[in-house]
C-alpha cells in the first residue's frame, strides 16, 4: 500500500542502547561521594586562584593601572561559580542520605542521578574555569584621556583675550601662539580655561598636553610630562636618552592633531629636541605658550602675539569685591570710598587684587582702611601678602633680565612718580651719567643702547610704552622695585611733601626722589655720603641752603628741574666735584654761579625753558671739558629780540667750540647773525637735536631742503615771533607725486628725525607745505598765523591733484594743534587717514569746515578739543559720519 510506513527495529540494539544509558545514570550515583569531594577541593582551587588574581589587579590599580575585561569577567565568572557551588554542595547530606544505590527506578534513585549529574557538570565547569585563570598579565596602561580638567581661580576680564586666542586654535593659518603679559596679570589662569574649554567645544584634536616648564628650563621633565599623556609612563622609557625620548614622542604626536600647551615659558624651548613637530595646515596642530618676555614669543617663534593686559577699572572693582566679600564695604559708610582707593593702587593686576582683597576681607573698621591707603604710598610691601606672596613672584622677572646693568635701569625707573610718563631721552641721559651705559661720543650708540635696554625692559612686561617717545611703570612694577631697592633707594616722589625727610643718618642711601612734591625751602643738610642721585625736580624750591651739599660727595645726578621760583644755586655746588649731570630746565635761575666750573666730570647740562637766565660767565663753559649734552633751548628772556647766547657773546663761541665730546645741542636763535654763526659751528650743527628760530624774518632766505640736510638729528624746530616771514621754500623734484615722495623719504632726503613741529605767531605766512618731508612728525602745532589758508598746498605740490593724491603724510602724527587761524580753510585738499592721533585741537578757526579723516585712529585715548561753534560749522560725509565723532568732542 503506497501510503504505509514500514519500520523495522531490532531487538538487539534496543537492548543495547537501554543498557548503555542504565549504566550512564549509575555512573553519577555511583560516583557521587568521589565527585563531591573532588568538587569540594576544586572550589577551594578556584577561590585560591580568585584570590591570586584579585591580588594582583588589586596592586596594579595602584599603580594606576586598568584591569583588563578578560579579567574582569573571569573574576565575575569565578564569583558566580562559587556562589553555585557553594549552594550545591549545602544540598550534599540531604541527597547522599536519601540516595539508593539497589533499585533504579525508585523516587530517591532518580533524584540521587538528577544530583549526581549536576555535581559532575560543575565539576567539569569549575575545572574548565581554573584553566582559564591563569593570566600572564592582569592590568594594562590606562589610556590618558585626550583632556585632563584643571581647576582655576574664577576668571574676571579674560573674555575677549580668550576668545581671540580660541578663534587662533581652530583657524587654519596659526600654529604657535604666545600669551604675553606681566606677571600676576592671569596668563596661567587663561591658559586653564583654553585647556578646559577643548572638553567642551566641538574640535577634532586627538589630545590636549598640559605642560609647565617654569623658570629653570628642563628638557626631560618636559619629555617626561609630554610621554605621560601619550603612554610611555614605564620606568624603563624614563632612563632611555634624551634624544631616544625625542624620537618615541615624535613618532606618537605626527600621527595625531595635537595642542600642546607650554605654561611659564622664560626661554627659548627648542621644540625639536623635545620631539614635537612643528604645527603647520597639513597636521593641524597648535602650541600655545605663556610668558611674561614679548622677546619669548619671537624666539619661540609665535605666528601670533597676544598681550594679556590689566583688568579694566570696572574689572578690577569687580574682583576685588569678590576677594574682599560683599559684607565688608557695607560695614562703615566710609569704607566703601576707601577700598576703591585700594584697589585702584593695584593697577588692575589680578595678583595685587586677590591677594590685598583677601588681605582686607576681615578688614571692618575705617581706620584699618586708611592705614592700607597709607602704607600703600608709602611702601606697599608692608601690607599683608604683597612682600611676601607679589613681590617674590614678580621678581623673577626681574632676575631674568639679562644682566645687572639692565636690573639698575629698570630700578631707576621707580624714582619717578606713579603713572608718570617718562620720557625716554631724559631716561638714557640719565643714565649716561650715572654710567650705566658705556662710553662713546656718538650720541646715536649710547641711545640706540638706551633705547635696546628700554626695548628689553618693555617685552618683560616691566615697562609699558607711551607712545612711541615715553615709557611708563605699572604701579605693581614700581612698588615691587622700591621693594628690592629698599635698602639703597628712598623714594617719595608725589607725596605732598611740604618738607624733606630727614636725611641726618642715611649712609646707606645711593639714590633719592622728592620730585612732585611741595617743598619750598631746603635748610637740613643730608648726611649721605653714598648719594648719586638726588631727583628735587616740580616742586615749589625758593632756596637752597648754603651748605646743602656738603656731605654729598658721590653726587652724579642732580634734577632741580621746573622749581619755577628757584632764581640761584648756593655757591657750596662748587663741592659737588663728582657731579656729571645737572638739570636746571624750567627754573627762574637768573645766573649761573662761577663756582659751576668746579664741576669738571659735567657730561650733561640742561638749561632749557630758563627764560630768567641773562648771563652765561665767560670761561665756564669750557671747564666742562667732559661735557656730552647741553640743551640751551628756548634759554634766555622771552620776546628779547637780541640774542644773547651767541650773536653778543663772542667768547661762548669760542668756549662751544672747544667742547670736543659735545655730541647733543639744542639752541633757540634769535637773529640772522646768530644763525650765520652757529651755521659756522660745524660741530654744533651736526649734534643739534632742538632749534628755535625766533624773530627770525629773514628765514624765509633759508631753504628748507637745505636745513633738512644740515640738521640730520634734529627732532624739535619751533619757527615763532616772525610777522614778516612769507614762505618757507624747499626743492620739489621734477615730476613729483607719490612714488618719487616714498623714494625721497626712503633715501633720508628729509627731516627723517623730527617728531616735535611748533609755528606760531607767523603772520604772513601761508602755508607749511615742507611739512611733506618730516614723515614722522608726531607733534604738530600752527598758532595764531593769521593767513594761513591751507596746511599742505597743492599748489606747491605742482598743481596736479591727482599725482599728489594719496600721499603718506601725517602717519604717525599723535596731536595736532590748529588754533588761531582765521584764514584756515583745509588741512589738505584730499581727507588724509591719521590713523595714530590722539588729540585734535581746533580753536579759532571760523573758515575751517572738514576735518582730517581719524576715523581708524578713534579710541580711548581720542579726543577732540574746540569752541562750541566748531561742531556747528563742521561739515560731515553724512550723519552716521558726524554722529560716530561726537562722542569724542570736548568742548573748550
């Protein structure tokens, strides 16, 4: 039948199979008791081995090392195990006591093999288990993160130097960055929040590496900070060479997109030694540095300079509240006043900020207020924190200078006030006579020296620039230097002195400024026979005691400088035998005592703005054969027509010309036959730095061009009191426009030196259009010249606008004064950029309708002074134009 199923079985192999499998089930119950025991023992191997292993991954955590995931889950596997067996062996009496052994079918036979089973299985688990346990390496290197957070203090003010920093880091074009700024100012602070904010914004780098490198440059523990992030932590790596470590940490970091950041750099670090390669497009990386040296950041190289300047007074007011705690200003009516007091002698540094904010936060009573207002004049290092925590951190700065002859000069800087601009001329020549530079007779090497040492000064962040012809000192600066001068300098310049210090028993005292004060009469003679520098200068001196300088014998430098109502110096100068620098600028001193001519080792004499002054001794002068620097500028009376410097005194004449290191000069003349004089005066001429001509009429013979090249130096002309004057002719070349003006300046055919341009009360003139060839006049003043209608003329210029269109004129201009000028039409036909001026002064100008287009020069600092009447006469571009520009008119 097609649908049936035919099956066959024998009764043999049915037999058979039935039997193997009676015998399979007797076999766990007849080795139950062998395989408990075995298992028994094996449980007891295997807790021993999860011990072992537990160990050993328990001592490399220690070692800050990763437990592997294998391991991991044996030892949970192992527990897990244990645990099992553990609960089948607590079922061991219960089943061996009721197994049955004879019949196979009965109910405690069954439940005897369903144990007996389970035992052997757990017996062959818990065996195979073992086997695997047996690691030859339980832990391995923990993977570095690709970022480590670090904490920082609460950043204030950093907003807009972070984000110019960040937006370098994810451009394309830069790959090194230097952060630069004065110690203390929040630079490391900065650098935190870079490092930080890579754990928050979205980039594509592999890993950021924090460094410190700190004063003491140390290769290896820059390799060995860099090997930790990228896993050569091995003790072994440690002892490998310098350049073996260098070579392991290049092949790791050009294979990933890094960012290295380098705190507290002082040196050049020579990144290929280290074996980092140099960022470029192609690896994306970047490196970003701190350093307290703007010189730092050009030998490490930076693409991008990023200054991280002082708080703002808004920033600074923010933190030190936060530091000083909001309860206490509220606790007096009077603190509040007296703790900006405070804060604002920190300059905006966040260092003094924090530190004297947490100083003062237990501060209640108003009068522990105005002792830290005092002490702060007077020496800041005496409040808590700043003579022991500021000041020593600042210092390294200044032990990083270069040398002692740059350590003194930056100390000398702290004789002059706070915040007082200083400039740099008067800085070099005093310290050429302190000999702090080296001797030469050309004026141009002692100052290209000079202005070096300023330059070393300014990229420590130790000196700020004002403008291009002053420096100024931070205040922190200042105090910090007054700290590590203290034992040899007495400083009390703008303290409102009314009288001197006592200077009875001052033997170790080398330098002394009293300069802005108010003394008026100097009676107590000091005792200090170390003195070299003794700064009197803008105060209100009527005399001078006799025997002032008796005990002063060391005296290099003495400034007596704009004491008005000072009109003599007591004939007992005469001991001052080692004096080399004399300052009488801006006094009332009518004469010159003869006992002056004691002072053989005179380098510099300054008798500028001495209008009182009407006799020169004969035979003075040239006893100060060592003499370098005299500045007789605008010296004698005012609106006295004869001159009496040189056309009525035959024998100064003689005496000039026998000062053979004379290698600076400034003169005011006043009469064409003075001038056909000192033209005469080869050696005079050629070291003239300032020149007054006053009536002077007969000017206008003289051509300009001409004076450009007899006077290469000069870097002051005043041209004033000459009605007559009509023209200031200079040669104009063939052709001349733009190309042939930039040649012409290039080549030096110019007042390449002059910086300070005053014309006044010049009736007929009517125009300065030779100003054209002093490409860096900064000052600039035309007063009271009645028909002058236009600054540059086209005209002189040839008459063709558009060759003349877009001349380099007035770049570097800083203040430009027009007052007086009825005639006055225009600065120059086409609107000139004055990109870098600060002040604009237009009063008395009734025709004058456009001003120069300052519009990239607009800025804190700009300021535009004039009548009431100006704005309304002015005519703008449009309204946006004139709206931009109000906000800096100062009425006058």
């Amino acid at each position: 039948m097609g649908n049936a199923i035919s099956v066959r079985l024998s009764a043999g192999s049915i037999v058979s199979k039935c039997s193997d499998c009676i015998v399979g089930e007797a076999m766990y119950m007849y080795k139950l008791k062998e395989n408990l025991e075995d298992l028994r023992t094996t449980l007891e191997d295997l807790k021993s081995l999860r011990n072992d292993v537990n160990r050993k991954v328990n001592i490399a955590e220690e070692q800050h090392l990763q437990r592997l995931d294998q391991v991991q889950g044996w030892l949970s596997r192992a527990d897990a195990m244990i645990n099992e067996v553990e609960e089948l062996l607590q079922d061991d009496s219960t089943e061996t006591r009721s197994a049955c052994l004879g019949v196979c079918c009965s109910k405690n036979c069954m439940s005897s093999y369903k144990f007996g089973k389970k035992v052997a299985k757990k017996l062959k688990e818990i065996e195979d288990l073992k086997s695997k346990g047996a690691f030859q390496e339980v832990a391995q290197t923990i993977p570095a993160p690709s970022v480590v957070e670090i904490p920082h203090e609460p950043a204030v003010g950093l907003e807009s130097t972070f984000d110019e920093a960040w937006r370098c880091i994810v451009g394309k074009e830069i790959g090194v960055i230097g952060l630069y700024g004065v110690g203390g100012v929040g630079k490391t602070t900065l650098l935190k929040q870079i490092n930080n904010n890579f754990l928050d914004a979205l980039n594509d780098f592999d890993v950021v590496i924090w460094v410190v490198v700190s004063k003491d440059l140390n290769y290896e523990k820059i390799q060995e900070q860099i090997g930790e992030k990228i896993g050569f932590k091995e003790d072994v790596w440690r002892t490998k060479s310098i350049h073996q470590k260098a070579a392991d940490i290049f092949k790791v970091l050009s294979k990933r997109r890094f960012a290295l950041l380098l705190d507290d750099i002082w040196e050049r670090v020579d990144l290929i030694k280290v074996g980092v390669p140099v960022p470029n497009e192609h690896n994306g990386s970047k490196i970003v540095f701190t350093t307290r040296s703007e010189e730092v950041c050009g030998r490490m190289g930076a693409q991008r300079r990023i200054r991280v300047r002082c708080l703002t007074w808004e920033e600074a007011w923010k933190l030190f509240k936060q530091n000083v705690g909001d309860d206490i200003p509220n606790s007096h009516p009077e603190i509040p006043a007296l703790a900006e007091t405070v804060a604002r002698e920190c300059g905006g540094l966040p260092l003094a900020l924090i530190t004297l904010g947490r100083a003062m936060a237990c501060k209640r009573t108003p009068q522990e207020w105005y002792h830290a207002t005092e002490a702060l004049r007077r020496s800041a290092s005496e409040l808590t924190g700043m003579g022991n925590e500021v000041f020593p951190l600042l210092r390294f700065s200044y032990d990083s200078l270069p040398n002692t002859r740059v350590q003194d000069c930056f100390l000398y800087c702290a004789l002059f006030p706070e915040d007082f601009p200083i400039p740099k001329v008067d800085l070099i020549e005093c310290w050429v006579s302190e000999d702090l530079l080296d001797e030469y007779d050309d004026q141009t090497i002692f100052q290209n020296q000079g202005h070096d040492i300023i330059g070393t000064l300014v990229h420590a962040c130790l000196l700020e620039e004002d403008r291009d012809d002053r420096v100024k000192m931070h205040d922190v600066n200042r105090d910090m230097a007054l700290w590590i001068a203290r034992d040899q300098y007495l400083v009390a310049a703008g303290a409102r002195l009314v009288e001197p210090p006592n200077l009875k028993r001052c033997e170790g005292l080398q330098k002394i400024s009293l300069m802005a004060n108010h003394i008026e009469n100097l009676r107590r003679v000091p005792t200090c026979p170390k003195l070299l520098t003794l700064f009197l200068g803008d105060n209100r001196l009527q005399r001078i005691a006799g025997d002032f300088f008796q005990f002063t014998p060391t005296l290099k430098v003495l400034d007596l400088s704009r004491n008005h109502k000072l009109t003599e110096l007591p004939s007992a100068v005469s001991s001052l035998v080692s004096l080399q620098h004399l300052n009488l600028s801006f006094t009332g001193i009518k004469e010159l005592p003869i006992e002056l001519k004691y002072l053989e080792k005179l380098k510099y004499l300054n008798l500028e703005y001495t209008n009182a002054l009407t006799t020169i001794p004969e035979q003075l002068v040239s006893c100060f054969r060592m003499l370098q620097i005299l500045r007789l500028f605008e010296c004698g009376p005012l609106n006295v027509q004869s001159d009496i410097l040189l056309a009525c005194n035959e024998s100064l004449v003689r005496e000039l010309q026998s000062l053979s290191h004379l290698n600076v000069f400034t003169i005011s003349i006043k009469s064409l036959t003075a001038l056909q004089i000192f033209l005469s005066i080869q050696s005079l001429v050629s070291n003239t730095q300032s020149l007054s001509f006053q009536y002077m009429s007969g000017l206008g013979r003289m051509n300009m061009s001409d004076l450009a090249r007899i006077f290469k130096d000069l870097d002051k002309l005043f041209i004033c009191d000459s009605n007559h004057l009509r023209e200031l002719p200079f040669d104009l070349p063939l052709g001349f426009g733009r190309e042939l003006h930039n040649s012409l300046i290039r080549s030096g055919a110019c007042f390449r030196n002059l910086r300070h341009v005053r014309i006044m009360s010049c009736q007929a003139l009517q125009e300065v259009t030779w100003l054209i060839f002093a490409p860096n006049i900064m000052f600039l003043a035309v007063v009271n010249c009645y028909n002058i209608k236009e600054i540059i003329s086209v005209e002189k210029l040839g008459g063709d606008k558009e060759r003349v269109r877009n001349l380099d004129l007035f770049a570097r201009l800083r203040v430009l004064n027009v007052s007086a000028l009825q005639q006055l039409e225009s600065i120059y036909w086409d609107p000139l950029p004055f990109p870098n001026v600060d002040q604009i002064v237009v009063i008395g100008c009734p025709k004058l309708r456009t001003l120069p287009n300052a519009d990239r020069a607009r800025g804190p600092k700009f300021i535009i002074y004039g009548q009431a009447e100006l704005w309304k006469q002015l005519e703008w571009e449009n309204e946006a134009t004139r709206d931009a520009f109000y906000p800096y008119f100062r009425c006058a």
